[in-house]
C-alpha cells in the first residue's frame, strides 16, 4: 500500500537525492568494517532508515502547510469575489433609491404635499433593543433582493402617480401651451386649403412651423409620450397624453429622442425637425386631439410671443 508521506517524499526529487548522498556518504565510511561487524551493518541500516522516515515526515508537514495555505488563499478569494458581487448589487439599489427620490420630490413639488412623510433628504429614523450578530452571506443577499422587490415596487408605483398627477394638470396646462419650436412663424393654418402637392383642396389638421432640419422640436405641454414612430404621411410622429383626453402630435421630425412612457415637461426637447413623410420641406407640424378627434391647436397657442405668424 502506498502510503501518502513517501508519496511527498517522491514528489520532491531535491530532498531524494539529499537522502540517496547521506546513505551513500554512511556506506562509503563504513564499507569494510560493516563486512566485519554484522551490528554495524545492523546500526547502519537503522540509521539510514530514521533519515528517511525524518525526511519524509518532513516533507509530508511541509506539504500539509502548502495545502493549507493554499485552502485559505481561495477562501479569502471566494469571499473577496462574493463581496465585489455585493457591492455592484449595493450600487445599483443606490442609484435606484436616487432616481426614486427625484421621482418623490417631483411628485411633492408639483402637488404642493406637506410634511414629514414627503421629505425625502432627512433619513428615516430607526431603532430597536436587543443583541446584534454577524450576518451571513446568504442573509445579506436575501436581504438585498428583498429590498431589490421593495424598489420595483415602489418605482412602477410612483411612476403612475407622476402619470396620474400629470393627467389632471394637464388640461391647464394645455390651455396655456408654448410654441413647438423657438422664435418661428406659421407656414400652414388649420383648416381648409390649397394641397401643397397640387393635389386640389384639403383640409389641414394641424399648424405648420417654419424649422430648419434638425431645430429642437419642444412638446408644448406636461404630458406622457404615447406613441413614437412613423405614421402613414406624417413621417417621424411624437405623440404626447396631456390627460382629460388631450394629445399632441408632432409630425415630419427627422430625428425623435423620446420613447413611450417618457414623462416630458412644456419645453422638453422631443424630436428634431425635419422633412420626413409627405412634406415639401422641412418644418413642425402640430395637431392637437381631444377625445379621439382633432381640433384647431390655435387657441391653446394664442398669445405666446413666440409664435409668429408669417
């Protein structure tokens, strides 16, 4: 049976020719007398044999101590690893908790709310007796992934209130809308005109701003974006709930910035003008819907100085 302390033995090769030199170095000394003593050959070979079994037992404690500082180098290791984990789970829940705050303060700030349950800059005081303990890894994660759920939650949450609380300021807000784009005039009204294709008569939906391709494109109300793509002859289309029924639409763009379910603000840079669809140049074009059907966006514009008719 091969026994695990020559197994180290073997394994070193400098520690068995150290051993093969010593018995080689006894024999040499002793050569003729062990031939005339049979107790020195005797003691010879006994000596020879606790140097062997003192190396090996060397060489085996040695190997005991690589092991273990081996084992321990990969548990600071895996630890190590487990906690960089930890920490990028930390720094996402971190931005999470950012964005929701911003989020909170928005939705205090423009419903006017008061006090303490709505300041979200004090820290929230805690407390409780008794003796503490370490956690454990697994505590730690089960404890990340439940506020992790917790942040979701809340989250999808207040981004509906910010929804909801924006749907029923909208209708005012639309009632004094700005202009969709900055220091221009109107090319096209609503209602009936010539069809700039000369295609006969149509009747136009909307309002027509003179734009250069790529002007910043401003929704004219808080709202939410309900729609971003192409729509047949309108090319690029934005479209933005107001609430109470109200959306506006923005048309031609040649570039659009936002996605559904974006929360914007009057003056939001939404899109960038452009020439897409069936257009004869670039420009804005803006109609506003109420209830499924389009009405002339003139009196929501009305006295805004930055809107100049041509």
């Amino acid at each position: 049976m091969f026994h695990p302390r020559m197994h180290a033995v073997s394994a070193q090769p400098g520690l068995r020719a150290r051993l093969h030199a010593a018995t080689q170095r006894l024999l040499a000394r002793g050569g003729q007398r062990l031939s005339r003593s049979p107790y020195r050959t005797l003691a010879a070979a006994l000596m020879v044999g606790l140097m062997t079994g003192l190396g090996a037992m060397a060489a085996f404690q040695h190997a005991e101590v690589v092991a273990q500082t081996a084992g321990t180098e990969q548990i600071r290791h895996d630890a190590q690893r487990e906690l960089n984990a930890m920490s990028a789970r930390l720094a996402e829940l971190q931005a999470q908790a950012t964005r929701l705050n911003a989020v909170g303060q928005r939705l205090v700030d423009a419903s006017g709310l008061q006090g303490g349950e709505f300041n979200f800059s004090a820290p929230v005081g805690q407390g409780g007796g008794g003796p503490a303990s370490d956690i454990s890894p697994a505590q730690m994660r089960s404890g990340l992934d439940a506020v992790q759920g917790q942040f979701d939650s809340a989250g999808s949450q207040l981004k509906v209130l910010d929804s909801l609380l924006a749907s029923r300021t909208a209708k005012g807000s639309l009632e004094h809308a700005i202009a969709p784009t900055a220091h221009s005039y109107v090319t096209s009204t609503f209602g009936e005109r010539a069809d700039p294709f000369g295609a006969g008569a149509q009747f136009h939906k909307g309002i027509d701003f003179a734009a250069q391709v790529g002007d910043p494109v401003y929704a004219v109300a808080d709202g939410v974006v309900s729609f971003v793509g192409q729509r047949t002859g309108y090319g690029n289309v934005v479209e933005v709930d107001h609430g109470n029924g109200y959306v506006t639409r923005y048309a031609h763009n040649s570039r659009l910035l936002m996605k559904v379910g974006d929360l914007v603000r009057a003056g939001t840079e939404i899109a960038k003008a452009g020439s897409t669809g069936r257009s004869t140049g670039a420009h804005v074009h803006l109609e506003v819907w109420k209830d499924g059907a389009y009405v002339n966006p003139a009196p929501f514009l009305a006295g805004r100085s930055s809107v100049k008719r041509g």
